[in-house]
C-alpha cells in the first residue's frame, strides 16, 4: 500500500538546515577529500603494487603531488607498519617539522604520537610513532645505535635530488642494508626526472614516475643585469601586488638576513599605499623561524588580500604552499664551499643551477596558470650550470668520516658513494680526525673518538666537551656548546638602539674575556634570573634562542652522562675552560700580524676578527676561532684569546707537524698520513 500525500513542500526550510548540516562535512573527511585530489592518489595502488612487488624503488613525482605526505600513509593503510616504523628523511628541518605536522593532521591524531619528526636537538615522537620524518642527518646518526635499523620497516629517501651530504652517505648505507634486510623497503623519491642515476646506483631498481599537475607558466627576465637583487625582487612583488590579478607571489630569497630586509622594506612601502590597494600579507619561512610561525604561511589567503611568501630555496621542493601564481626568483642562493687544500669553508651567496631555477619556477603553476619573474637575463641563465654540485663534492667532511668509522666503515675509499667525494677532502678530514686523536696512526677510531661520535656536534665541538673532563668544566663547556649551536641569534640589535644594545652586550666582554666566555656569561646571567625572560628584553638577548640553548644544553648533558663524563663545574677558572675549548679548536687558531690582522696556522692565511666580537678592539696576539666567515674579508667569528703554550702543550704533535711543514717536509708528513 501506498499513501499519498498531496501539496508536498520541498522548500522545507528545517528540513533543508537539517541536509546541509549533515552535509557540511567535518574537518577530518575534507582533508580526507583533498587526500584523493592529489595527483599521487590515481596511481596509489600501482605505487603499492610496484613497491610489494621490488624491494627498490626509485619515485619520481613532481612537487607538491603528493609523495613526501600520502607515501607514508598509503603504507600505513597498507600494513606496512605492523612490521615496523616507516621512516622518511628530509634534508631540512623545517620541512621534516612541516611535513610531519600536516600528516599528522590529515591522519586526526597529535603529532608526536602516531605521527612524529625527530630533528637535531628535537625529538617529538613517542613509543606509539609509526610514520617518522627527520632530516637525513638525524638517520644517519640512528646507524651509530641501531646498525641494521630493525625498528623500521620502509625507509624513504626523499628529496633524494637534493644531493645533501647525509642523503649522499645514506645512500651507500641503506643500500647495504637493504641486501643483509631483505624484508626492508627502500624507497628512493625525488622531484626531478633524472632518476636513471638513482636506479642505477641500486642496482638498477624500477623508477615509478607519474604525472604532476602543470598549467602554464610565463617567464619574464630581466632586460639589463639588476645591480641589487632585493631592490628589484621588492619592486617586482609592489609591480605584482598594484598591477596584476589576484595570486599570490612567492620570492626566492638566499636567508634569514635577506627575508628580514624585505619584510621590513615592504610594510614600510605598503603603509604609503592608500586603502585602494588589497592588503599585503607577508609571510616569511626560514630555518629558524618558530614552528607557531611557520604555520601561517599555509593558512588560505583571507578573500581580497593578497600573500607573498619570503622563503629561502626550502620551498623549491620540500614545501608546497598553495595558491602561489607568481613567483619572483632572483637567481641567488647561499651555497657551502670548501677548499680541500686550504681547509676553508665558507657560505656564499652563489648563482643557482637551472634546475633549481626550474623548480623555482614550477611553483608559479600548481593550482592555475602562473608568471615566474626572474631578476636576471635570458643570457644569464643560460649561462648556468645544470645542475648544483652535490655536497659532498664541496664541504668539509670530518663529521661523516667520524660517523663512518664509527659505524665500523674503515676503509673510506672503498665505500659505496655515488659520486666520491675527492682524495683531498677524505685526507683533509682523516687529518683533522686524527689530530683531535680521535683516530689513531693507523686510521682507527679511538676510544676518545668513539666518545665524540656520540654528540652530534662538528668533531672540534665535540672534542671541546670530552675533554672538559680533563679540565672539570664539563658543565661550563656544555653551556658555552649549546650557545654556539644555537648560531648567531643570541643578541638582537634594533636599529634605533643599536648604542643600548652594543652596551649591553659588552658587559658580558668585560675583562676581555673573549667570546666564548662572554656567551657563558650571558647564559649563566639568564639562569641566575631564573631563566627571566624580562631579563632578556633588557639586555637585548633573543628569548627563544636562549630556551633552545638551555633545551639542547639539558640534550648534552644526558649525552655527558652517556660517555661517562662527570658534571663538573670550575666557574672561576677561566684559564681551564679555555684550554678545553682549545683542545678542541686549536686546528682553529690564528696569529696577529704586524698590520693588525691575523694569519691563521693551517692553512696560512689572512683572517680578522669580526667586528660582532668583544676581542675586535683588542687584537690579543693569539686567538682561536669557532668559524671563518668569508664576506668581503675572510672573518674569525667567536674568537677567544690563547696562549701559545697551550698549543704547544694541548696539540704538540699537530703543532709541530706544522712547524715541520713551514721548514719545507710537508710533502713527508703527507706521505705519513696517506696510510690513513
Ligand atoms: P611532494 O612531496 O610530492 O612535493 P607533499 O606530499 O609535500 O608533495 O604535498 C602534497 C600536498 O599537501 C601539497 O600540495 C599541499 O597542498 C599539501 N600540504 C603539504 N604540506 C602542507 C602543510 N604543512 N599545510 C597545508 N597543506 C600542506
Ligand atoms: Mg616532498
């Protein structure tokens, strides 16, 4: 039987507030919804397939498709994980960080819990982490605890055509582990369409490539070379901004210093624009930037504004950012160089390769048609290289070779590297190794090396903290590391109180105590306050790089009590705590010249004190340096005065090797390391 109902209404209003409430869907099934639009999800079954059936495979997969968030998960959903964790390596800290947060959020549980990322100093996740991102360099250090990383049951590779160090030696590490793991998974992903170098390094493995998403992209250069690059890349984004149809505008900048300026630059010349020009949201993202902070640069842009985001080349590939449609690319990036033969590294400002220049522009055309602005001319660009050199081919290498031999790996020249770092290099760093003793004569890794391998600092850091142990001010030289590795965002200086700042931060100098000690000063100051953060704003000292120095000052002090190093505290002996830095540092020492510069003692060379240093005005007639910065000069940066008896005393044998080598056998001595 049926009833009818005559005069029906379909306008119902309750009842259509009732459709659309359910329709309205939950936070959770739209990130579900935006999962399956990616470009990955039509080929996730294949991929699962191809990945059960090989136990490589190299991915390829433009950016932001899918593959560094949806992997993992599509081998979680697949069983994968019951086995073991699924790892995925990065090449930066911020998008290891970034990446982990967005899949935990796509996945409806915290992060650190089933979702987690562990990055230097930083460990967010828990028993129950199943998908874990890190930076390359954090993998490489699980290697010195868990050799065949049995926990893991998939390992990923990403960004693999990023080159970066670590990535280069995981490589030849997770290859071998591979043949002696056959249930292990390899994945292998980059967004670039030179895999065939990848497949070949393991053994031919299958590439599985699938297609992005691509709409056209125009390229306007340059017509004449532009004399500063901010100036133009500030005046693109105010041309787009008053110009051009709604989009948002990406710009390619090479650091935090750059970013800063331009931020700066731009609220300043937006204020002047009147209330008829949209708002311009600026949204910086560097490595440093706090993580709170780092989430507004994926927040949607609120209707009738407009973003630009400031970025340094980690968004090239390793973050996507959605809704970009220009992208201002000046052609800059910072790049590590070192020279083997006089042992110098430095970070320059240095022309991109095309293939980043590419990259850079590929992010104008994810979600519609784009513009990519590119500071530089045609013959420019066709003027640069390929391809980035990898970084093994150009940094200083003491800190894997460390690693390696700590992981057993004696014989370097015949490790499995894709592209061999050079002879010099290896030498270089075996020298330095074994001049710390952290090497024996015949190459081998002593005890004192074991211990150092277990922070996961730079070898001349590392070798500082073991041997405050013999000066007891372990507890001195822990703060002093912690402040060093913060980097050099300890002191701020407003441009309107730079004469307050400077004050205040020369009376952490007095007595000329160098600035190792004056950082020590300043970390034992915050602490007496009770780590007030009142007492930073009055002494111009940055809050948060001062609660990270105590966080990864609390991280070296477990690792003391790892290698069995007693807390010990000798405040008022400063003369100690600068042998022990010293002892670690003294392949970083340097001579004052009668014109008022220094030489440094390996290799010799010119160098100056930093103008940021307490000892700039005092010129002590020996120094050791943390770093060798090259600007316009090559500058010593973090320097402490030393005695050259100490060198004599700490380092005799690197000393006189030296010596040796100014009276002319430093051929000999060379011959003698090649055994290494
Ligand atoms: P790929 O690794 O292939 O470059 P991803 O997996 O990183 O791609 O990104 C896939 C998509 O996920 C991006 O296009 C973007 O829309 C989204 N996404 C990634 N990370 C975030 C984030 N932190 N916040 C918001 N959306 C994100
Ligand atoms: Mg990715």
């Amino acid at each position: 039987k049926t009833s009818v109902v005559d005069g029906y209404n379909t306008d119902n209003e309750e009842v259509s507030k009732l459709l659309e409430k359910s329709k309205a869907k939950s936070a959770l099934e739209r990130l579900q919804e935006e999962r399956k639009s990616l470009p990955i999800y039509s080929y996730r079954d294949e991929l699962l397939q191809a990945i059960q059936d090989y136990q490589v495979v190299v991915i390829v997969g433009e950016t932001g498709s899918g593959k560094t968030t949806q992997i993992p998960q599509y081998l979680h959903e697949a069983g994968y994980t019951k086995r073991g964790k699924i790892g995925c390596t990065q090449p930066r800290r911020v998008a290891a960080m970034s990446v982990a947060a967005r899949v935990s959020h796509e996945m409806g549980v915290k992060l650190g819990h089933e979702v987690g990322y562990s990055i230097r100093f930083e460990d967010c996740t828990s028993e129950k982490t199943v998908l874990k991102y890190m930076t390359d360099g954090m993998l490489l250090r699980e290697f010195l605890a868990e050799p065949d990383l049995e926990s893991y049951s998939v390992l990923m590779v990403d960004e693999a055509h990023e080159r970066t160090l670590s990535t280069d030696i995981l490589f030849g590490l997770v290859k071998d582990v591979a043949r002696s793991r056959p249930d292990l998974k390899l994945l292998i992903s980059s967004a670039t369409l030179d895999a065939e170098k990848f497949s070949d390094f393991f053994d031919s493995a299958p590439i599985f490539s699938f297609p992005g998403r691509r709409y056209p992209i125009e390229i306007n250069y340059t017509k004449a070379p532009e004399a500063d690059y901010l100036d133009a890349a500030i005046f693109t984004v105010l041309h787009i901004h008053v110009k051009e149809e709604p989009g948002d505008i990406f710009v390619f900048l090479t650091g935090q210093e750059e970013i800063e300026t331009v931020e700066e630059n731009l609220k300043h010349r937006t204020k002047g624009l009147g209330t008829k020009i949209a708002e311009l949201i600026i949204c910086p993202i560097y490595a440093n930037l706090p993580i709170e902070l780092q989430s507004k640069i994926f927040e949607p842009t609120p209707e009738g504004a407009r973003k630009v985001v400031l970025a340094t080349n980690i968004a090239e590939t390793s973050l996507t950012i959605d809704g970009i449609k220009y992208v201002i690319d000046p052609g800059f990036c910072k790049m590590k160089s070192y020279n083997p033969r006089t042992g110098m590294e430095s970070l320059l400002v240095a022309p991109i390769s095309k293939a980043s220049a590419n990259q850079r522009k590929g992010r104008a055309g994810r979600t519609g048609p784009g513009k990519c602005f590119r500071l530089y001319t045609v013959c420019s660009y066709n003027d640069l290289e390929d391809n980035t050199t990898p970084e093994i081919k150009r940094t200083n290498l003491a800190n894997v070779v460390l690693i390696l031999k700590s992981l057993g790996i004696h014989d370097l020249l015949k490790f499995d590297f894709m592209d061999s770092p050079t002879p010099e290099a290896l030498m270089e760093a075996l020298e330095l190794l074994f001049s710390l003793n952290a090497l024996n004569e015949r190459g081998e890794l002593t005890m004192l090396g074991r211990r150092m391998a277990e922070f996961p600092l730079d070898p001349m850091l590392s070798k500082a903290i073991v041997a405050s142990d013999k000066y007891k001010c372990s507890d001195e030289m822990i703060s002093i590391a912690a402040m060093l590795s913060v980097g050099n965002s300890i002191f701020y200086r407003p441009k309107d109180k730079q004469v307050h700042a400077d004050n205040a931060r020369m009376n952490f100098h007095s007595g000329n105590v160098g600035d190792h000690i004056a950082l020590l000063n300043v970390y034992n100051s915050w602490k007496e306050t009770g780590y007030s953060t009142q007492w930073c704003y009055e002494n111009y000292v940055q809050v948060r790089s001062m609660k990270r120095a105590r966080d990864i000052r609390d991280q070296l002090e477990g690792l003391l009590e790892r290698v069995g190093i007693e807390l010990t505290s000798n405040a008022n002996d400063l003369e100690s705590i600068k042998k022990a830095i010293t002892s670690g540092f003294f392949p970083h020492s340097a001579r004052l010249q009668t014109n008022g510069s220094y030489r440094t003692v390996k290799p010799p060379q010119a160098a100056h004190i930093h103008p940021s240093s307490g000892l700039a005005q005092v010129l002590p007639r020996w120094v050791l340096y943390h770093e060798l910065v090259l600007t316009t000069k090559a500058y010593m940066r973090q320097v402490t005065e030393l005695k050259r008896e100490w060198l004599v005393d700490i380092a005799p044998h690197w000393y006189q090797l030296k010596d040796a080598e100014d009276s002319g056998t430093k051929k000999k001595s060379r011959g003698e390391m090649k055994r290494l």
